[in-house]
C-alpha cells in the first residue's frame, strides 16, 4: 500500500506492532495525492449502502477538499465565502431541478 493516509494513521498503526515507513510528500506530489483521494473518497460515498456510511464518507470528502483548500492558498472560511457567492448568484440545489435540453 502507497497513499495518502490522516495524519494519526502511522501512530495508530505503529502502537498496533504494524511495520509501515512514513514520509512526507512534497507540494507537488501532495496536491495529486489530495486528487487521488478525492476520487477514492467519492467513490466510496458513491457506494455507500445507507445514510450512516453516507454521512461518514462525506465527511472525509470535507477534509479532503478542505486540504485541497490549503493547498490552494484557502481556509474553511475562504471557501466557505466563496460557496456563498456561488450560492447567491447561481442558487443551490435545494429545489432539485431537472435540465433537459433538447438539440
């Protein structure tokens, strides 16, 4: 196994006697790694067989993006802002609206 992993994982595995090498990735190699997971974490929301699991796995997709948001040079309340304007100019998704477009 190579990924990207939180940060308590190699202490957890270390105190269960599991051998693992740690290190860190560099910027670069950190976003795609952030990418890799954000695909990984929808996936698995994508799967998830009820509500419980549903909300478990949006959960790791928030702390995905808002890594990506560090990343990128945001905070939580950066994006949170910027989720806002979207919101106000474009509305959400609340009433559930279907688009057909015919060609």
């Amino acid at each position: 196994m190579d990924k990207l992993v939180r940060d308590l994982i190699p202490e957890q595995l270390a105190a269960k006697g599991v051998a693992a090498q740690v290190s860190r990735y560099d910027d670069a190699a950190f976003l795609e790694a952030l990418r890799a997971k954000l695909v990984e974490e929808s996936v698995e929301y994508y799967a998830a067989r009820d509500d419980s699991e549903a909300i478990a796995e949006l959960a790791d997709l928030m702390e995905v993006i808002l890594a990506l948001a560090g990343v990128h040079g945001a905070d939580e309340a950066a994006l949170n802002e910027a989720r806002q304007k979207k919101l106000a100019a474009r509305g959400g998704f609340h009433e559930r609206f279907r688009l057909v477009i015919d060609d």
